[in-house]
C-alpha cells in the first residue's frame, strides 16, 4: 500500500493516504484488461483538495500515459474527456459514494447514488492491453497525491444499472451511516412561513423510513396537513418530530414549523407610466395591510406581459401574487409617449455661472407630467460675463436601462434589425447551447421569451464549450457565428457557422454550415481559435478573430468572399504588448466593431476572464488598408477595466448597437459585480450582460467610463434647451472711459471710472489699469482705492505713460470689492473693459 495504513472515521474504516507522504495504492497488473463494459465503485473521505487533477484512480501504461482516471473533482478521462461531475465533487469531511458504470459506450458517474453526469466513448479497458501502473489515489502524471480515505473500491466486470447502484450503495452502509446520514440532510425547506400543506416524506435512500409527530395536530396534522389561524389570531409555532429508522436502530430529529395565519385584508395598488415599447420596472414590493391595522412592504411576482401589449398607448392591468395571501396585488400602467419638455429659464448676475437644474419638467400624452434627468454642455464663461440671453444646449434622459440587463449571459451580442426588433444571444453558463432573444427596446430583451435554436453535438465537433454567438443578418439570410470545442477534446476550439433563411431567427430553421471556411494552405483556425466578428467597409466584408500562436492569443483579420468562407491569409493586427494585456494569461480576444467619425474602432477584450480582464482599443482609418497591420493603432492603456469605486469587475467582450432613438450609441458587454472568485472564472457562472451608453470625447473618440452597477444606467436621450439671462451687478453699475480711442506709443492714456453703489453698507472699491504686452504678460499697473458711501456716486481717474513700440498691447480696466491689489479676496464688480 506503499506506505498507507487503515484509519476509521465516522464509523467507516478506509485505507488512509497522506499526500504529503506520498501515500497511494497500487492494483494488480492487468487488472481491467479483459474488461469491455464494467463499473468501479468505491466510498471517498477528503481530508483536504491537494488540486484540480488529483487523482481518484488513475490505470495506466506509464508515466504520462493515464487510460482511465478520475480526478476528485469527478472528471472522468478515457484517452479524452469523457464526462463531469464536479458540481456533485466529493465535500471535505464526510464520506461519499461514487462509481462509475460502463455500457456500451454510455459511461456514468454516480455520486451517493444518484446519476452526477453522463458521456459516451467508443473507448474500453480492453483497447489499452495489459496496464501495469493501476493506482488508487495517485496519477501517472506529475500530479498532487489523493488526500483523504478510500474504502470498499470494487471493480465489476460489468455495468450496473441504476438500481444496480443504488443497492451497492445501501448494502455497503451500515444502519448508523444509513440513518445518519438521512438525518444529516433530511429537510422540510423554507419553515418560517407556511401556508399550505407540508409533504413529509415517508421513505429515504437506502431502506430508510421516516414517520412524523406533531405536537399541534389541529394547525398541523401528523401526515402534513396545514390549517392556518384566522385572521384575528396570531402566526402558529409547530414543532415536528421525524423519527428516522433502519432495522430498529432510529434517529430523531426536530423541525419547527411557523404557520401564517391568513391575516392580510388589502394590497395597495400599483400605479406606473411608461414610454411605447418600453416594459415597466414593476416594483419588487408591494404595500399590504392587516387586519390589526398594520402595514408591511412584502415581495410580489407579477404575471408575465408580452412585451407587444406595450407597443402603443393606453392602460393595461396587470396582477400579481403575494405570498400568504390569495388577494392579488395590481399594478396600473399608463403606456404613453413625450409630448412636450419645457424649456428651462434661469437668471444670473453677470461674472456669476448659472445654476442650471438637474431635472426638466415633461409633460406625457395621457395628460400626465413629470421630470426627466438631464445633462448640460458645458458652459463657456464668456457667455455670462456680458449682459444678456443665451441658449444652453442639454440631453434628458427618457429611459433607463436595468444593469445588468441579462443576468448569467456572457460574451452579450446584440444586433438591431431593419424590422423593429433587438436580437440578443450570448454565452449560457453551461456552454452547451445556443439561445436568442427579441424585443422591441433593449429593457425588453430583460424579460423577452429566450428560445433555443441549436444544440451541442453529443460526440465529435460542436460538442463543448459553445462560446460567444454573434448574429448577423447578411444578403437577406442570418447567421450566427460561435465557438465551439470537439466532445472528446473540449479545448479544440474552432469557429463555426449557422444559417436561417426564415423571417423570424426564432422560430425558423438553422442549418449548420461547419466550421468556418478557408483557401488552401491558409493558417487561419490551425490552432485554438474563437470570438469571431464580422462588419463591412467601403463594399468590402471583412472576418476578425482571435487565435492562440505561440501561446498568446491575438487578433487577426481576413477578407470575407461569403458568409462562411474567408479570402487569403489572415493578417494579425493585434498581439497582448502591455502589461494590462498579461494578467494570467497573454489575450487579445473577442474584437467589435464600431464605424464613427471617419475611423473604425475595434474594441477587444484583454488578459485572464477574472477581474483582470478589461476593454483594449485598436483605431484605423475608414479609408487606410484594414488588411495592414500598420493601419491599426492601438490605445496604450485599457478603455475600460475593474472599477472598485463603481463595483465592475473583469468587464469585456463587448459588443455595440445603437438605442431605441436610433442615434446614440450603446455598449454591450459582460461583468461580475464582485472581485473574488472560487475556482476557475471561466467556470463561475455571474458574467451578466450590461448595456451603457456611450460618450464622445472632443477628439471623436467613444468614452467608455465606467457606471455604478446594479441599478439604473441612462437610456437614449433627447435634446433641451436652457435660456439663460444675465443681468448686470445689482449692487454697482460701473462705467469705464479712456481719453483716447486706440493706444499711441509714448502719448499718455487717462481712464476715467464712475462706479454707483446700489448697496445699503459703504463698500471699499479698487480699480487698476494694466497694461499687457503681446504676449499677455504685465507691463505696468495703477491702482486706486476710495470707499463708497451707500447709494453714492464715485469717480476715479487713473493714467499711464503708452511705451514707444506698441505691438499687440493692450489695456484693461479692472474694478473690484476691496482695498488691495494683493488680497485673496477681492470680488469683481464688473467685466473688465479693454482698449487695444
């Protein structure tokens, strides 16, 4: 047993092995060789997980040279993938059954008894010969050794049926384990709050009975039966006693039981507005009252509206159910469009910015009104140092959009049609299938009916990993483009193609048109290759990807000459050259195309999928040779990353579309709302899809910034305007003359100042004369001083000696509230006046 001993834990005994010693057991020579069909079973106790390739059993022919094995994460291999159980994977510190069975070319995992995964496999014990290094928990490669005990492994020379199993299973526990463990996961669920009638199980696994006792019979039977208080009484507490037996050895365990009593005497309705084609956000509560008196906000599930029921105007109702109570919640809805924004008046002072709002009133065509969030341009400040009226240009936001949009969808495309609707497909968690969505608006895709329109192959290509679908609609078909790897080799990936000649993509028939297509001696799809896009430019279609060379994974380019078939050699234009590309593991990947402002922007997704991974920018002109690498310039630091402040994390493989106004841009993309994983990322399943709208800086390139997730983010937008009047000082009126018209070199220039207080307190006054050169730099200053009585008029007379070359100079008057020059606090009083 190469240094192992026997061990006993909770009541099993099992051979012990300690990976730090490098403990294992080794089986006869040959011992499987005869063996077509067969079934390994045995009871595995973890002490800890040494690793994601440690080693159940592995029989093989030598080093590197595994035939069968089974890692304690349940992958089962025969010369490839055959099938996996990890989400059923052995617990550390308690004993689980596993076998595996053999029929044909069916293989299955069975975890405690119960089927954990499936595969098929025209392989067999048979095929390998006579193995030599059969091992139980150690593997024939360089791997972490098996910690934790084995005991009762069996090898039959045949497959067992689940029956079969599940009686191996029962007869291998004694009556302690099989009621101690019923008793360890016997449950009722959700008892805080019943309503209606419990179903008490009778029987478990393995020759286990159950019987019940109630210690209030008349709200709960002994069989179950559930009869709540009356509305003027209070919330019943039951206590439930199993009694859990096996050939006279029993276990008791109890269970209380909290019975609502049916006390709700109303719901309060539900009363919405919103935009044609646009599905509400119905609430996740409701406002229910009881029969004492008192309220409560409680969850509520409303029934499902077809999203068409909002594509025009006027009043729907819809119900809902509440828990606890069979009076149904109702929601009004008011479907309505913008009539009219007002235009937005705001006073200022001269010299002071207004104070724009942060809302514009609207008025909506069912007679309602309201208030939509708005965003300002910028105002210039010399628009308000000058009496008078100008506009202020603003965008309101009409709709939001729920983030994430989509949860548990990743790599998110989304392509608007000519017909109206949005079409959604993205990466299902399972990687298994391909499903589409459409809608109206882009919320609609939130709640839009999801259908599947192709499935995983059950052997050869096509048949793992179904990654990242994109649909296209080109020469009047459409076509989705995926990734996919072989059901023996799962990491074989390659790019493929479907066609649908229907109307409706989903409800029409999709042909496979295989992998992609290349010319002959081509290097494209020669290796790990995935996250395909297409897009037009100048009557030219064009095919970019990813492919893994040398072990990065870079970005290439190809002409197209049809939907499925690829021109000449692909030409790579991008490879990870920055750190932020580098994070575990080199990546460019999943490229995106958008078309603005004479250049094509190609977004592209970088480093490991955990929250390294980010949002690279490569730009090209629309004009240059998109099939030379040289046209491609790409961003020196990412455009979008992990943002801690915002709560994104690992956002990537994006895609654009436009929103429902048909003019502002959106970004779709993926992104966990959280930093830390457990295991693999590529497995964990909460990469949700997230739209945003996308900005454009003053050099016409898109913004990407990062939003606060799991909210609210802003929708399309529609143009406002703001007068804004400014009005002179109130408190001074100011006027300014100069002895001459224009400056005279060596001539002496006087100003002459008349400030009038309208202020009810004397006010000291400062005005200087400063003389700049053509490069705005100070040439001379004169200054003056003089308080103003309240109501009172003053003069002041200032004058400088003009210097004798005059080039570009210029003189400003300056009147300011205070006494020196050098002060930190003087306040203009009016705008300067100026004399060149």
């Amino acid at each position: 047993m190469n240094g192992a001993s026997l061990a006993t834990v909770a009541g099993r005994t099992g051979i012990d092995l300690e990976h730090t010693k490098s403990q294992y057991v080794q089986l006869p020579k040959g011992i499987m060789s005869t063996l077509d069909d067969f079934t390994i079973s045995t009871w595995v106790y973890l002490d800890s997980k040494t690793g994601n390739w440690t080693r159940i059993f592995d029989f093989g022919t030598g080093a590197n040279a595994g035939k069968i094995f089974l890692t304690e994460n349940l992958y089962l291999d025969v010369v490839g993938r055959v099938a996996d159980a990890t989400p059923s994977a052995p617990k550390i510190g308690e004993w689980t059954h596993i076998a595996i069975s053999k029929n044909g070319t069916a293989y299955t995992i069975y975890v405690n008894g119960k089927v954990g995964a499936t595969g098929t496999s025209t392989k067999k014990p048979s095929d390998f010969g006579e193995t030599a290094y059969n091992y139980i928990g150690k593997s024939n490669w360089p791997d972490p050794y098996l910690d934790g005990k084995v005991s009762d492994f069996r090898i039959y020379n045949r497959g067992l049926s689940a029956e079969e199993i599940q009686q191996v299973v029962s007869e291998s526990m004694t009556d302690q384990e099989a009621v101690g463990k019923v008793a360890g996961t016997l449950t009722l669920g959700e008892t805080s709050k019943v309503i209606k009638d419990l179903k008490l199980p009778l029987n478990a696994d393995n020759g286990v009975s159950i019987s019940w006792k109630s210690d209030s019979p008349s709200v709960i039977s002994n069989t179950g039966v559930v009869t709540r208080p009356a509305k003027d009484q209070k919330d019943a507490n039951v206590s439930l006693t199993a009694t859990i037996s096996r050939n006279g050895y029993s276990e008791t365990k109890n269970f209380t039981v909290t019975v609502l009593a049916d006390s709700i005497v109303s719901i309060e309705a539900v009363n919405l507005r919103t935009m044609v084609d646009f599905p509400p956000k119905l609430p996740r509560k409701v406002t229910v009252h009881y029969y004492d008196g008192h309220t409560e906000q409680l969850d509520v599930e409303w029934d499902l509206i077809p999203n068409d029921d909002f594509s025009q105007t006027g009043k729907l109702e819809v119900k809902g159910s509440v828990y606890g109570t069979k009076i149904q919640p109702v929601a009004n809805i008011s479907v309505t469009k913008i009539a009219k924004v007002d235009e937005v008046n705001v006073k200022t002072k001269q010299g002071t910015a207004p104070q724009l709002p942060s809302t514009v009133d609207v008025h909506y065509s069912d007679g309602s009104t309201g208030t939509l969030n708005v965003d300002w341009a910028e105002v210039n400040k010399q628009d308000y140092t000058k009496t008078g009226t100008f506009p202020v240009k603003g965008e309101a936001t009409t709709y939001e959009y729920t983030d994430p949009l989509i949860e548990q969808r990743a790599d998110p495309h989304i392509f608007k049609h000519t017909d109206g609707y949005y079409y959604f497909t993205a990466s299902v968690p399972e990687y298994n299938r391909i499903v589409l969505r459409r809608a109206k608006t882009l919320q609609g895709l939130a709640t839009a009916e999801e259908k599947v329109i192709w499935t995983k192959h059950a052997t050869g290509d096509m048949g793992a990993h179904i990654w990242a679908p994109e649909i296209h609609f080109i020469d009047g078909k459409w076509y989705i483009y995926f990734a996919a790897g072989a059901a023996e080799d799962i990491w074989k990936i390659r790019p493929y193609v479907i066609e649908c000649g229907d109307a409706n993509p989903l409800t029409g028939t999709w042909t496979e048109k295989g992998m992609m297509q290349k010319p002959a001696g081509s290097t494209a799809f020669t290796n790990f290759s995935l996250d395909s896009t297409i897009f037009e430019n100048n009557g030219k279609r064009y095919f970019a990807w990813a492919q893994k060379d040398g072990g990065n994974s870079n970005l290439y380019i190809a002409e197209m000459s049809n939907p499925w078939t690829i021109t000449g050699n692909p030409v790579m234009i991008s490879t990870p050259d920055y750190s932020w590309e580098r994070q575990g593991y080199w990546v460019n990947e999943a490229p995106s195309v958008l078309k603005r402002n004479g250049k094509i922007f190609m977004t592209f997704s970088a480093s490991a999928t955990d929250a390294n991974y980010c949002l690279g920018l490569l730009t090209a002109s629309d004009t240059s040779d998109l099939l030379d690498p040289k046209s491609w310039k790409k961003s020196p630091e990412p455009v979008l990353k992990s943002d801690e402040t915002t709560g994104l994390y690992g956002p990537g493989h994006n895609a654009f579309t436009v929103a429902e106004d048909g003019k502002t841009d959106i970004l779709v993309y993926h992104a966990r709302s959280y930093k830390d994983i457990q295991g693999d990322p590529l497995y964990d399943p909460n990469r949700h899809t997230r739209v945003k709208r996308i900005t454009w800086n003053a050099d016409g390139t898109p913004n990407f910034s990062s939003v606060p997730v799991n909210g609210a983010v802003p929708g399309p937008a529609i143009s406002v305007k703001a007068n804004v009047t400014v009005d002179d000082n109130a408190e001074f009126s100011v006027v300014t003359y100069f002895s001459s018209k224009q400056l005279q070199p060596k001539e002496k220039l006087g100003a002459t100042v008349q400030v009038t207080s309208h202020k009810s307190t004397a006010q000291s006054i400062l005005v200087t004369m400063a003389l700049y050169d053509n490069d705005n730099r100070l040439v001379d200053t004169q200054s003056q001083t003089q308080s103003i009585a309240a109501g009172s008029k003053t003069s002041f007379s200032l004058s400088m000696k003009m210097p004798t070359k005059l080039d570009g100079h210029k003189v400003k008057v300056f009147v300011w509230e205070g006494k020196e020059i050098e002060s930190s606090s003087l306040k203009p009083v009016s705008s300067p006046k100026v004399l060149q």
